[in-house]
C-alpha cells in the first residue's frame, strides 16, 4: 500500500521491479470500489498489464492462473519493498540505462510462462503453514 502513495510508482530499481516494465498499469482511487461505473474504469486501466498499481488503495496482479496471478503478485511486492527500503535510506537511487531496463524486461518476458516458481512456492507455503496446509 505505501508504493500506491506515491506519484512516481514502481521504479526499475531491482530486477524484479524490471520484470513488470511495461506491463503496469496505475488507476487513480475513487472510493471504494462498489459502483459499476469504477469497475469499468479499472478494467479499461488495467488494459494489457499483468499488475495495477490503484493509487491510495494498493495493488492487484492478473495472470491465466491463480499461480500466475500470485508469481506476478510475488515479484511485485519484492520490487515495492526493495523500493520503499532503498527511498527510505534519503540516498540517490542508482536506475539502469533504459537499455538495460528494456533488456531485463524482454528476458523476464521470455520467462513468464514457464511457471517454474510456483511449485517453489508452494513449498514455501506448506512450510510456513506447518501442518495444517497439509491437510
């Protein structure tokens, strides 16, 4: 929620903040979200992105899949903290050439589909959860 309050958005600061180059979208908040009219707003804002920024309010991820949908929601939230703790230093923020950035993204592109992180993170679950994921 703290990244949605800033103007800037995600930076490609990190790796991971570049995997979601050009492929986030922002939507400006109007309240909560229960008038039909909104709705079609966000899904006009959201367009082609695989993640939405909803200013003041938070973010959302969409995918094919729910293991999708949670990898992008997982890499997302990696690059909002590793923003926030870097602004938080007061320090000058040290952003790739746009090359780079571009290069990164193509490569994450190239990666999306292959779904290796979501067994990975499944286990990371069931450990954190303990037993009672199990059954």
């Amino acid at each position: 929620m703290a990244l949605s309050t800033l103007p800037e958005g995600l930076l490609p600061l990190t790796q991971h903040a570049m995997r979601l180059y050009g492929r986030i979208s922002y939507h400006d908040y109007e309240g909560i979200a229960l008038s039909s009219g909104e709705r079609v707003r966000l899904i006009a804002d959201l367009g082609d992105s695989a993640a939405m920024i909803l200013h003041n309010h938070g973010s959302l991820t969409v995918g094919a899949t729910v293991a999708q949908a949670f990898v992008e929601m997982f890499y997302l939230e990696k690059a909002a903290r590793s923003q926030l703790l870097a602004q938080a230093t007061g320090q000058p923020l040290i952003i790739s050439p746009r090359e780079t950035i571009e290069l990164t993204a193509r490569q994450w592109q190239s990666q999306l589909d292959s779904g290796i992180e979501w067994p990975a993170l499944l286990r990371r679950l069931e450990r954190a959860a303990g037993p009672a994921f199990a059954q």
